[in-house]
C-alpha cells in the first residue's frame, strides 16, 4: 500500500530514532520505515510490541513526512508546516499537569481563596516549563502544531491552557527574550485563566450562556489576580497576564477596557502578545461542538482586527502581531500584511486578480479585479469581486512588486 516510489521520495524529512519512541506516543502523520513500508498509521498509539519488534530487526529509525498532513497546494504563501516543537508525551503531560493543579485549585478555593494557589503549585509548573524550554531549544525548527483532540469537555480549559503556555513559551523563545521572561510566558499561559476556577464547571460547560453567567465569567482575570497578588513567590509578569490578557487596544476589552494610549503603557508588551496567542487558541483549537478554523483562516481573521492606518477599530497593534506571527513561523500574504492598490494576488481559487479598493475595515478583503483565471488565462473581460463579501475565496499569495512599494 505504502511502498510506492512517490512516498519513497517524501518519507525523508524527518527522522525518529527507534531508541527515542515510547509506548503510547503518537504522531500526526503516518510513520513509514526507510523503504516506505508503513510502520503506523497517524494518531495510533505505539506499543511496546511494536518498538521490541523494530529493536530486533535492527531498524535504527522511522520517518514521516512532515508536509503530507497541512500542507495545502492553494496557501504557496502560507507556510506554517513542520515538526511539531514539543513531543505528544510532552504535551500529554502538561495537560495532565493542568488538570490536577486546576482540579486542586477549584477544591482550594472551597476552604480559603488565600491558599487557593500554593508555592508548590508555581514552583512545580515552573520546573515544568524549564524543561519544555529545554525541549524546544533542542527543536527549534519545529512548529507547534494541534496534536490533542479533544476527549470532553472537561478537558477543554486544560488543553487551552497547556495551547496558550507552550506558545507562550516558544514565542519567548523565538524572540529571545531573557530566561525568567520565557518562563514568565509559559507559566503566567498556563495560569491566565486561573480565574475560572471560581466559576462551577455547569456554567462552564453549558452550551448556551445567559448574560448574567458570560458577566460572571468575564470577571475571571480580576478573579485570578486576586488570588495571586499577594504571592511574591510568582513573576510580576505571571500575575499581569493573569489580570491583563482580555484588553483590547480598541478599549473594548476587560476589566478596566484601556483605550489606546493607556493600552500601551498600562499593558506589557509580553502580555499583548499572551493575548493574541489566547486568541489564536481559541479560534484554532474550539470547544468540542465547535467548528475550528485552520490555522491560516485564524490568521486572516485576526490580521484583519490589526491597526492600519485607514482603519478606525482595530484589536491588536501591528508590532505586536508582526512579532507574534513572525516569532511563531506563521506567514500571512507573504509577511505582507496590508495590501495597496495596485497588488497582484493570486486567490484561493488560483486566480490571479489585481488590487483595486481597498475596505477600510478589513484590510484583508479589498475589492479585487480578476485579470486571469485559474488555468491562468487572460479574462476577456475582467470580473471585479468585493472579497468582503465573497466568503469563499481569500487571498493565498501576493506576488512581489518589481520596484519597491509604499506598503505597511
Ligand atoms: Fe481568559
Ligand atoms: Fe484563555
């Protein structure tokens, strides 16, 4: 089945070494030996079996192409595709870690909110953090990649929470930050929504929320503060991400809803990029009975909440997500982010299209002209398309301008 030449040729890139597999790793991808011959199937938990099996006929390792599962023909300029940059182990253990300090937490809070959150809490999920520092040094051309679906609902701020600390982590890292303000990310991720711990888990668990349950929620990261503020064994950046990962530059965020010039002062800039890492988890990796986007979708959708200078609203400011996307090894438009009139862009659909108003809302979205169709053919009359309204198609490339342009 596997043996052909084709996956022959693909199965190179990346290599595990038989002695580094253990009994319920799981990879995203199907896992071949050198001759191409499957080994294992995507998402099958390895036995020990197996791994004495490979042991004893001298199989020294196996591989797995890293592109087969993401990578899509149409997103040439989206290239956010590779190893993942912490192990499914790692990652497995670091929810099972959440869940236990998370459980304890909410049992704590019954007795006194005052030693709700203990040294040992901190200290044991630093020490976690240190070494999933360790482990993305040693990776550090991986990318972090969804690799735990979710199995309840239960599980659901678990797995956020271990999402929005190891980019956290890995975002630190990429931007070389100092040591104790990685770990500050990893840790204050893992805690940022410590808060709903107050909140019964049948409000957070229910599918349709009155008003009056969404205002108890949304008072988590005053909530969670409250509960660390004291603490001097936590970073002072742990605690800001806590209280300060939902404000918005657009001033509609909470609690205190800075406007844009207090957002800037009041807000660390290592807390705007924890928040826009908590929002890209949250569109990418969903509650179970939701459906989440792609990677690159998220992406769009967030570029256009991002300051440009002919927009009134926006979300996030530009330096914070060029560092957040740049920092992650995310590419939107070819590190493009907004377009001027006049670009050629290819679309999702292979179409090539010519810039022509931009929308003040979306910079994403402008209306474009189609000046060569997927085969690309010369249109004998060209279509326009306002691509704000046109949901399907989004723009997959923008292709460089020969002399140098006016844009960002
Ligand atoms: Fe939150
Ligand atoms: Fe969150």
């Amino acid at each position: 089945m596997a043996d052909s030449n084709e996956t022959k040729k693909s199965i190179t890139q990346v290599r595990i070494p038989t002695r580094t597999l253990r009994p319920g790793n799981r990879y995203s991808h199907n896992v071949y030996d050198e001759y191409g011959n499957r080994i294992l199937d995507a998402h099958t938990p390895i036995t020990q079996t197996l791994i004495n099996h490979l042991l004893s006929n001298d199989i020294e390792a196996l591989y797995y192409d890293p592109a087969s599962a993401t990578r899509k023909k149409d997103n040439e300029g989206d290239v956010d595709t590779g190893k993942p940059v912490i192990s499914e182990n790692t990652h497995e253990e670091v929810v099972d870690h959440t869940r236990s300090l998370f459980d304890e937490i909410r049992t704590n809070l019954n007795i006194s909110p005052a030693i709700a959150i203990s040294k040992d809490h901190v200290y044991s999920t630093r020490s976690m953090i240190d070494s999933l520092l360790g482990e993305i040094d040693e990776n550090e051309d991986g990318v972090f990649s969804a690799m735990t679906k979710l199995k309840t609902l239960d599980d659901f701020y678990y797995v956020h929470s271990t999402n929005v600390s190891v980019l956290g982590a890995l975002l630190g890292t990429k931007l070389e930050l100092q040591q104790d303000v990685r770990t500050a990310m990893g840790v204050g991720g893992l805690f940022h929504d410590i808060g709903m711990t107050s909140v019964s888990k049948d409000i957070l668990h229910k599918l349709k929320k009155t008003q009056e349950e969404i205002n108890k929620i949304n008072l988590h990261p005053h909530v969670g503060y409250k509960l660390v503020e004291k603490h001097q064994y936590m970073h002072e950046l742990e605690k800001r991400i806590i209280l300060l990962h939902h404000e918005k530059a657009d001033g509609r965020g909470f609690p205190y809803g800075f406007e844009m010039d207090h957002y800037r002062d009041q807000v660390p800039k290592e807390v705007r990029l924890m928040s826009l890492i908590d929002t890209y988890v949250s569109l990418v990796f969903t509650m179970p009975d939701s459906k989440p986007m792609s990677s690159q979708v998220a992406l769009r959708s967030m570029l256009n909440l991002v300051y440009a200078p002919y927009k009134k609203v926006f979300r996030f400011l530009p330096e914070d997500f060029r560092d957040f996307i740049r920092g992650l090894g995310f590419t939107v438009n070819n590190g493009k982010f907004f377009l001027s009139r006049g670009d050629v862009v290819r679309l999702n659909t292979g179409e090539v299209a010519l810039v022509e108003e931009l929308s003040k809302l979306s910079p994403l979205n402008p209306r474009v002209r189609i000046v060569k169709n997927s085969q690309l053919q010369n249109l004998k009359r060209n279509i326009s398309v306002d691509m704000l309204k046109d949901y399907g198609s989004y723009i997959s490339n923008v292709f460089e301008r020969k002399k140098s342009s006016e844009t960002e």
